[in-house]
C-alpha cells in the first residue's frame, strides 16, 4: 500500500496531546501530520467526521499463537496452569512454515488495524525450520513477519529475541524449543539483515528481545546489548508467574525484577513485558528506571498470571502499554476495561486506574497513559495528533457509542466501560486509510488465505 500525498480532514472533536478539542483540521502530508489546526472550519476538507483519536500501540504479541486462539480452554489435567498451555503452544510453533507465518501473520495485523492499532511489538524468536536447523536466511521467520505487517499497512516494530537455554540452571533447551534456539552472534545478524531489509521504511522500527531470565544470562545480554546496531527498544518477559519467582530466588537470591536491575542497565529503552510479580522495592525501581510495563491482560487473565500492582506502580511515576500478547483476542477497549476491572476485583474499590488522590476519568487517564507508553516501547519518538508524528489516524463512529451527545472524557469512558469494543470505523496509517468503514481492503483474500492455512496446520 502506498502512502497518500496529501490529504485534509475535519473532526468535530479530536484527541490531540493537551486535551480534547472541537472543530480540528488534520492536514497530512508524505505519511505524517504536517498541520493540527483546532477551533477552526472546514475548508472544502477531503474528509468530515465526528470523532478523531490516536490508534493505540500493541506493545507486545506473538504473532503465530493467533492460529490457536480458543483451542487452549480444555482442561489438561486437574491442576492446567501457564506451564501446561506453553505445552500446547509449543506444539503449535512446531508445525507453522514461513509461508503459513506470513498468511497467520497477515490475517492478525488487519484484525489490528480493524480493531484500532497501527503500530505492533513483535516479540519474535520463532527463528529456524521445524527441525531445528536454520534457515540459509536466519532473518527467513523475521522477514516474513515484516512482509505480512507491509502488505497490510501495519507499522511493526520487530523484536528478534534471544532464546538460549531452558532454565536458570542454564538447561539445554528442549525439544520442543528447538526452533528458538539461538545465540548472541545469531540475533545480531538477523537484526542487522532486518534493518537492511527495511531501510527509510516508516512504518518499521527494529529492536532486540531476550526471552526472560529463565531463557538467558546477564552475561549474554550484555554481550548482545554491546553488539553495533542495538539503538532500538529492547523487551523482555519478566516475573510473570510464580515459579519464576521462586525459581530466580533460588538460583541467585534475588527475585527477577530486582536481579534484572542490579545486573543490566534498564531504562526507558526497555519494555518489562507482564512484571506481574513484583515486591514494593521492584516496583519503585522499575518505575524510576523509566521503563515501561508492557502489560497484556487479556492474556494475562487468560493464563492466570495474577494482577500487576497497577496503583502502586503509577503512585511511583511508572509508565505503562497494553499488548495483544497471544492474540486470543484482539481490542485494546478489551485489555484496557479488563486491566481496570482486574484492579477492582483486586482492591474491591471502583475506578482504581488513576493514581492516588488524582480524580477524572478512568478511561482517558487509561487511554492516554497506554498510547504513551505503547508508543515508548515500540520506539516511535512521535506519537498522536500532533505536527510530525506519523500520520495514524483513527475514526470513531459516534452513532455506535452507548449515549448521543458525548464530549470529551465521556467518550472514552463509554468506549471503554459501556461498549464491547472500542467502535472504530475508519483507520489510516502513515498517511493512508487502511480501514473504511470498519473493513480492510484486502479483507477477502486475507481472511480465505488465513482459514485455509489455519485449517492445515491444525489438521496435522
């Protein structure tokens, strides 16, 4: 998809950086936002609607695990946890070809865009064939991910992930884990070839993942961190369940988050993606550190991970996105009413989303906390309705929110709470619409490639 030249609109109301406004002229040019004008009139403009707003960042997914989504919800065994479904992930990651990534891949990124997000954290380390041998290509599975998000309009931000053990006790890895399998020098190639590949490319960005600690040493960080290139966002999975605690605890004394910031230099070029298990000194570290908490709460719930100390961590100035994760379910209205519902069962008070002894509405403080920090973890310096950023827009259809009428804040807050997703209509990115009318371009093709390889894989 090409990018459009120029193009001029006018939304009643729109969500820019200092608040809400009426009667705004968004004028893009080349792919970004070239003129924000509020309180103004139409003036012969391209395009009018009600309702404009940022599209949101998904901080963090795993593209292929969306070919699985809803086929986990059997129980395996009296006590089925985390470990258990990584068992039948593991299965699924074994049988997809780079053909069959793409197709899967392609699929979920217009199911984003459709659903309001423009921009994706791919935390990949789905590198070699089934076998285990690599590919001639070692970037072959990560370029694949870069041609789906392309071919959609998506812009990605690609994570190839360090994935070198099995264990804390540096275990080899597994069998089933074979085609994770990597080392220093191997992710620096691949990211090397990836920023080749996409070189002036606007809707790319490149960064470096490390599974999580269980997956690989301080050591092997720092040796990857001081590789030439590494200037993008960096991630990594984090005290996401309780045996990782225990099992950090054991090994070095030290629970994840803690052990993590005594040994690397964290700061807010990383994403601690879930974070969920954090003690009150991890949380104020990890909060001053300015890295952002890339929570995923559809799959956290999914998998009964537990609640991240949203309040604690925002009352110390931490930042926070949301991510698809495994994609079971793509709606970031979905993540953000989810995260805030789990934060008051937990706390067994209402709108527990803002920090303490701040007031106003829960889903604008939810709204704009996740565009930032989403747009931080996925390395997009720019980011919203404003002169410079890229041109992402994303039209909301005022006619399918709950109540007539609504201004500002109350938007969101119905979008949100009163809505089962968020009621996106038109979706542009880099300066041309992807979605109109709530419905890709390409929709047919991708949507009859994507059940036809769905259905082979999980025949196998």
């Amino acid at each position: 998809m090409t990018m459009d030249r120029t193009t001029v609109g006018f939304a009643g109301q729109a969500l820019l950086p200092g608040g809400w406004h009426d009667n705004v002229r968004i004028v893009t040019d080349a792919g970004r936002i070239a003129v924000v004008e509020p309180g103004g009139d139409p003036k012969g403009a391209d395009w009018r609607t009600d309702i404009v707003i940022p599209p949101m960042p998904s901080l963090h997914s795993h593209a292929f695990q969306r070919a699985m989504a809803g086929m986990t919800e059997t129980r395996q065994n009296p006590t089925d946890t985390f470990w258990t479904w990584r068992t039948l992930m593991y299965r699924l990651a074994l049988r997809l070809s780079p053909d069959q990534m793409e197709i899967v891949a392609a699929f979920l990124y217009m199911e984003m865009l459709c659903a309001g997000y423009t921009q994706v954290a791919e935390f990949h380390y789905l590198h070699h064939a089934p076998d285990g041998t690599p590919y001639d290509r070692k970037a072959e599975m990560s370029l694949r991910l870069l041609a789906a998000a392309q071919g959609v309009g998506m812009g990605i931000t690609i994570l190839p992930t360090l994935y070198a053990q099995a264990g804390f006790n540096a275990a080899p890895l597994q069998s089933d884990q074979r085609r994770f399998a990597t080392d220093v020098e191997m992710i620096g190639a691949i990211a090397a070839d990836l920023r080749r590949a996409s070189a002036g490319d606007p809707l790319v960005t490149v960064g470096l993942g490390f599974h999580s600690l269980r997956a690989v040493t301080a050591d092997a960080m720092r040796r990857a961190l001081a590789e030439p290139g590494h200037d993008g966002p960096i991630h990594i999975h984090v005290a996401e369940q309780q045996r990782e605690v225990a099992d950090s605890l054991s090994a070095t004394g030290r629970r994840p988050v803690a052990f993590l910031m005594d040994e690397i230099p964290v700061d807010a070029r990383w994403c601690l993606v879930h974070a969920t298990h954090l003690d009150a000194d991890e949380t104020a570290r990890m909060a001053a550190s300015g890295a952002v908490a890339g929570l995923c709460p559809i799959t956290e719930a999914d998998l009964g991970d537990g609640l991240f100390p949203l309040r604690d961590f925002l009352d110390a100035g931490g930042r926070f996105g949301i991510g698809t994760d495994s994609n079971v379910l793509i709606s970031p209205g979905e993540e953000l009413r989810l995260l805030e519902y789990g934060q008051r069962l937990g706390r067994q008070q209402r709108c527990v989303s803002l920090p303490s002894g701040r007031t106003g509405s829960v889903g604008g403080y939810l709204y704009r906390a996740a565009l930032q920090g989403g747009a931080q973890a996925c390395g997009l310096p720019a980011w919203g309705l404003a002169p410079g950023a890229r041109a992402d827009l994303c039209v909301l259809d005022a006619d399918r929110l709950p109540l007539p009428g609504l201004k500002g804040d109350a938007i969101l807050d119905a979008a949100l709470f009163a809505s089962p997703r968020l009621p996106v209509r038109d979706v542009m990115c880099a300066g041309a619409w992807r979605v109109r009318d709530g419905r890709h371009a390409d929709h047919d093709r991708l949507t009859q490639a994507f059940r036809t390889t769905v259905t082979a894989v999980l025949a196998d």
